[in-house]
C-alpha cells in the first residue's frame, strides 16, 4: 500500500471513532429540563412532546435547533 491509502484509511478510522463518541455522549438535561422541553414542544402534538423526556442524542438535539430556526 502507498502512503496516501494510508493517510486515507487511518484518518476515515478517526472520523468513525468520533462520530461513535459524539453519537453516545449522555444527555445530561435534568428532569425539570426535560419537562420544559416537553412543555415548549407540546403544540407540535403529544408524541413530540413525550420524545423530549427520553434520553437524546446530540444529533437529534442539534436536529430540534434546526427546525427551531427555520420555522
């Protein structure tokens, strides 16, 4: 193999352990956090609300801010 090949193999493998470490950081919002989020969300309907009591990702944290700004 020449070098580039594994440049490009070793820096996919970084890119794939952060996503991983990114994807599984807890959430760390307390429950009266969790309720206001649920609160802010009910006039969404209720199953969106219930989804912000559960455990959440980044990913779909940072997927709820987005639609907060575009609407």
């Amino acid at each position: 193999m020449n070098s580039k090949a594994i440049y490009l193999l070793v820096g996919a493998a970084i890119v794939v352990i952060l996503a991983v470490f990114v994807l599984n950081i807890p959430d760390r919002r307390s429950g009266t956090e969790r309720v206001g989020d649920a609160i802010q969300t009910l006039p969404e309907g209720p199953k969106k609300a219930a989804d912000q009591l559960g455990d959440r990702n980044p990913v779909e944290k940072a997927g709820d801010a987005i639609e907060k700004k575009t609407d």
